[in-house]
C-alpha cells in the first residue's frame, strides 16, 4: 500500500469516541490497580454502564464510586480494559499520547546517545504508559505494534505525537496475532501498512555494539529483531574468544556475528526457518570488514533444534560455548509444567554437545515461568545429567525493555561454566 493510500484509510477512520463508558470493579481488582497494575480482566467488573468497541474510553471506579482511571476499552479481549490514566481525569489526544513518548525517550537517553547503536525499544506497552502499544526504532524506521485493536481508533493521534516527539523517516505498521481476527474494528488498517513515509524496499538496516543488521519489519518476527538480547549478546562476544560456538534458535544470527567478532575458532547456527537462516548469512557478509568475522568458519544448520541437538551429540560433536535462546515455550498458566519439562531437556540436550570447562548460555522469555522456578529447573536437570554449573552471570531486562509490573518480567537468563560432576570429584589416592 502506497503512503498515499496509508493517508486515505488513516483519514477516513472514525474520530475516537466521544463517550465514556463507567465501570465498577470488585475490590481484589481495585486492589491490583492501586498496586499499579494495567489490566482489568473482565471478571474484575461488578458493573458496567454502557456498551462499547475496541478503542471506547472506560472510566474505572471503585466501591464507593470514586475515579480511579481511565482507559482503552477492548470488549474482544480478556483484558476489557488497559489503563492510560489514574486517580485524575485527562483528556487523552495527542498531547497526552507526546508526554508519555517525551518521558520514556528520556528512559533511554543513554542508549539514543550511543553511535554504535541505532535500534532500541522506545515504548515497552503497559512498562511504560501505553499499554498494548510496542514502538521500536531502526535506525529512521519506526516500527509501532499494537496488541488491542483499541488503539486504532487512536491511530492519528498517536501518530501526531510521534512526529513530535521522535524525527522518523517512516513508521511501518505491525498487529499482534490477536489483533489479526479483529478485523471489522481494524477500519481497513493491516499488518506491515506503511503508515508514515515510503513503504520499504526490504530489510532496513541499523547497527548493533558497531554490527551491521538488518531488520524485515514487514514480515519478521516480532517487529523484525529480537531487541531484548542486545545487553546478552555484548556478554556472550568477549566468552568465544577462542572457542567453538553452537547458536541454537539462531534465527538470523545476531548472536552468532557476535560470537564470530569475539574471536570464536568456528560457529554453527541452528534454525529451523530456511529465510532466517539466509538472512544470518547476509548478516556475516555485511560484517566482513572485522578480520575475525571475514575469517570465521561457520555452517547454518536448517532443522528443529531438539532434534538437530541429538543428532550433533551422537556424533559426538563438542563446542565450547553453547547458546540456547528459545522462543516462549508458554502462554498460559496451564502450560507452564510442559514449559519447565521443555527447559529441562533443552539443558540436558545442550550439556552433551558441551565440552568440560565449556560455557553454556540459556535464555527463557516465557512471562508464565518465574525466574526462581527456572533457574532452578536449570540446575537440577544439569545435575540429572551428571554436570555442574558455576554460575558466571544472571541476565534480565536490558534499559529500554523496563519492568512496571510482574507480567512484564518475562526475560531471564543464565551464563554458567559447565563441568562433569565425575571429573570435579578427587580421585582414589589423592
């Protein structure tokens, strides 16, 4: 769709609702509110006055009839409402919608600031104000992903903030899956619609601790890259120096670059997307200009990663560093045993491809599982297995992926030198 169109369809879109609906909520979710909490399930209404779509104001109160907040209204979502406002009345337009940008720009001043560095999360939802609402930059590309058709009514004013606060060159479009099945309150707006600027041509580029990337955020997981791993791929880099790697999930190997630059003697990606791992490969070619990654021996593995884990261990291939960076193995609470099972055999699985004295790096970004259940799955799975893990780091949220509330803790991560319990204890005689 050409920018013009973009202009026509965000122009054509109903004005954002005047009304307001009241809601009443039971005293457990006043409790959460006050708290600091951004979400009002549907089972936390008492009371409801007024019927509403996706993108309608909801006005909270609690029992003694008192405001509380104000937020976007969802009746298609579980969540029915995400608060915007608390304890005092605002008009949200897009002035509102600017202080709020102005205010989590300032969060991440330090790492605007860096040359090295050009793609960064400047909205993290519900962490910083907006819930529902991701605003990602690459580089002059901004990237903004709603997951409630509740903010399409908002678009315009949304977008007029943006232009205000953050200098862009283009702002591409993205919908949670959710927002996909949304469709009669999306008012003809589409997942990867250029809203602001030029459609892109392709991937778009941006640096990365002085890498050359590119990001497909049109099409591409997320908003095109997996920007909460920055912090953790500065730490893995200087821990190849010398070392064989296996990048397990590799997608398109951010990792891996780094791990090649860091001084690695080889590096294997694992992937099971043949266009992820095509892009890993165009992302060694365009780092060819530091010695380390021009010389590197690498191999793209296409395959599931369990499955090519057990076929490198029966052949008794060993690496010195093995990073493993799952996608979320939960959704719900429901699912969390299958998830703590999954992280167990992902462990085990890794540690027989480890050589002793190896590093094995471990990344978890499922939100259902804390990080004291997973740290200790960790542990007690290399332990099973007959290994020992020296804890070198614990990793979490990097600067622009703040924490406000405990459902946005989700990232954990563990850097551990791996040894064979056998080999740790003394020998007869000694």
């Amino acid at each position: 769709m050409t920018a013009t169109r973009a202009h026509e369809l965000l122009a054509s879109r109903p004005a954002p609702p005047a009304r307001r609906i009241a809601l009443h909520i039971h005293s457990e979710a006043e409790r959460r509110l006050r708290l600091g909490h951004p979400w009002l399930y549907r089972e936390a209404i008492r009371k409801q006055r007024g019927e509403g779509v996706p993108g309608d104001l909801a006005a909270v109160y609690d029992r003694r009839d008192r405001f509380l907040a104000l937020g976007l209204y969802d009746p298609t979502s579980p969540i029915r409402t995400r608060i915007l406002q608390r304890y005092k009345p605002a008009e949200i337009d897009a002035r509102w919608f600017a202080e709020r940008l102005a205010k989590a720009r300032y969060r991440r001043q330090a790492l605007i600031a860096r040359r090295d560095t050009t793609a960064y999360r400047l909205v993290h939802g519900e962490n910083d104000g907006l819930p529902g609402l991701v605003l990602d930059q690459y580089d002059r590309t901004l990237v903004l992903k709603l997951y409630t058709a509740a903010w399409i009514p908002h678009l315009g004013s949304v977008l007029e903030a943006v232009g205000a606060v953050i200098p862009s060159a283009r702002i591409v479009l993205r919908l949670g899956r959710a927002v996909h099945h949304a469709t009669p309150h999306l008012h003809g707006c589409s997942d990867g619609l250029t809203l602001l600027g030029k459609p892109p041509s392709g991937p778009v580029g941006f640096l990365e601790h002085g890498l050359r990337f590119e990001a497909d955020v049109v099409r591409g997981h997320k908003t095109g890259f997996f920007l909460d791993q920055r912090d953790n791929r500065a730490r893995i880099e200087p821990l190849s120096r010398g070392r064989t790697v296996l990048d397990v999930f590799a997608y398109t190997g951010a990792f891996s670059v780094h791990a090649a630059r860091g001084g690695a003697v080889a590096v294997t990606s694992v992937e099971m997307s043949r266009a992820a791992l095509q892009m890993a490969a165009r992302h060694y070619a365009l780092n060819r200009t530091y010695p380390a990654v021009a010389k590197i021996r690498h191999r793209f593995i296409d395959g599931e990663a369990f499955k090519m884990l057990e076929q490198l261990a029966r052949r008794r291939e060993r690496f010195g560093l093995v990073l493993l960076d799952p996608p979320a193995f939960a959704k719900t609470k429901a699912e969390v045993r299958a998830a703590l099972a999954a992280y167990a055999k992902l462990v085990r699985l890794g540690l027989r491809v480890a050589e002793p004295g190896g590093v094995l790096c471990l990344s978890s970004c499922t939100g259902q599982v804390s990080a004291e259940a997973f740290f200790a799955v960790v542990h007690r799975a290399a332990g099973q297995a007959g290994w020992s893990l020296r804890e070198l780091a614990r990793t979490g949220h990097p600067i622009d992926h703040p924490v406000a509330f405990p459902e946005g803790d989700y990232l954990k991560g563990l850097i551990a030198s791996c040894e064979p319990l056998a080999e740790l204890r003394p020998h007869r005689g000694a």
